[in-house]
C-alpha cells in the first residue's frame, strides 16, 4: 500500500457547491490521490481539548452555520464509519501520553464534509473526525507528526480550514479580493515553499496583516496538523498548492505533501 499523502484543504462554506469552479477542482484533486483506505480529518469547526473523536459507526452531519437557504441543511453525506481507525489513534496518541475522548454522537460538520462530497460524492470512503486541541501551531504540528503513521496504512490526514478567515472585514470589501487577504496569501505560499516553520509557526507577527487575515486563527491551525504529518516523512519539499485563487474575497489555497 503506497503512503497517503498529507492535505490542507480550504474547506469553503456550504455555497461552495454551486460555485462553478471550485467543485470541479476538488474531484480532480482526489481523482488524482491513491484510493484511501479511511479519511482522518481535522476541521476547523471543532475545538475540543482533549483530542476528541467524533462518530465511529453512523456518521451525522452537523449543519452549523445559520441563516442559509433551506437546501444546504438538507445535504446527506452518508459515509461509514472508521471504528478501527479511531482504536489506532487511541493506541498512537496515548503512547504519546495525549489523552483521548471520543463523543459518539458528534458528526461531520461542514468544515469536513462540504468538501469531502465534492472529493468522494458517493460517500464509500470511511471517514473519522478529530477535534482541535489547541490552536497552539506547534502544538498541533507534534500532533501530527504523531499521527503521521496512519499515512503508511492507507489513511489521508486532512486539515480543514481556510488560508485566509475574516467575514468581518469581508463585508467592508467591495471589488475583489482585499488586500489583506491578497498579501498573507502570498506571504503564506513563499514561507511554504521556503520551508520556513518558523515563520509559519508565528504567523501572526511575521505575516502582513495576519491578524487582519486571521482574527482568529482556527482556520490556519489544521495547516500545523498537515506540516507535521508531512515532515514526520521528510516530505516539507513535496508540497504544492493544487488549488488557488479566491471564493468569496478569501484565499481557497489547498496544499498537497507527498
């Protein structure tokens, strides 16, 4: 079985479905990838310490975003479960002395799987969700590299997030992306290529106007969970953005290792 590779992905909101590219763009993403044989993902969505894990058997969705149309909170996305992948991460963290809750009954929310009915629509791929434990980047990067095993069993390690977050300051944008998310993009792409964790890790100071791109960083955190999968393989040089450009004003970059 050849190792998964490691993803950040851009998880956009539930009208990315009718977007008229971007859909596309995450089909030929996984048509691309080795047949997972589950999905480990990591949502901005949910904060939970300790490391949590959601479902194992019947997966729900949770709808947790307000005031969309009707049709969006009645999107299905009936994945199995991934119980043996759950009873690994137990084993892996807690050797690591990281404890380990599960709460059965926490399903997918959209940060998980919006996306993942773009990538793997016939929902056949089994799918398991880990909670943030922190927004601490270094933190989140020894976390991942933890979990970087899995990838050698067949699992895909995503981190779902957005590379740039800030609806507030959105709606005060008229015509185009805004700066503030144009520059930490770029920023972001150059410190990724450069291979610079340090200047990752402390974004928000070494960025332009990262905390204007991020108020608040939980949709850049799963980005350290995917950097500590890759370079737990020495795979920090593998990376490559596979989708770019902007929805809705805010960076859609989504990044590839291994």
């Amino acid at each position: 079985m050849s190792v998964m590779p490691a993803l950040y992905l851009s998880h956009g909101a539930p009208p990315l479905a009718d977007d008229p590219i971007w859909p596309g763009q995450l089909a030929a993403w996984s048509a691309q990838l080795p047949r997972p044989k589950a999905v480990l993902i990591i949502s901005a969505h949910w904060e939970a310490a300790p490391i949590a894990l959601g479902a194992t058997e019947t997966v729900p969705l949770v709808y947790d975003f307000w005031g969309f149309p009707r049709h969006y909170y009645e999107v299905r996305y009936p994945a199995p479960g991934a119980p043996e992948l759950a009873e690994r991460i137990r084993k892996t963290l807690r050797t690591a002395d990281t404890p380990v809750v599960d709460i059965p009954d926490r399903g997918l929310d959209h940060g998980a799987y919006v996306p993942l009915v773009e990538m793997y629509p016939d929902a056949d791929v089994p799918v398991l969700q880990l909670s943030l434990p922190t927004l601490d980047p270094r933190l989140l990067y020894e976390t991942g590299r933890r979990l970087a095993p899995l990838r050698d069993e067949g699992v895909l390690i995503v981190g779902s997030g957005f590379f740039t977050h800030n609806l507030a300051a959105l709606r005060q944008s008229r015509n185009g992306p805004p700066a503030w998310s144009v520059e930490f993009d770029d920023w972001g792409r150059q410190a990724l290529e450069a291979q610079d964790l340090d200047a990752l890790f402390d974004f928000l100071h070494k960025a332009p106007a990262g905390r204007l791109a991020h108020p608040r960083t939980e949709h850049f955190a799963p980005l350290f969970v995917t950097l500590g999968a890759a370079d737990a393989r020495g795979q920090l040089d593998s990376g490559r953005s596979v989708i770019d450009g902007f929805f809705m004003g805010l960076a859609k970059r989504s990044l590839q290792y291994g």
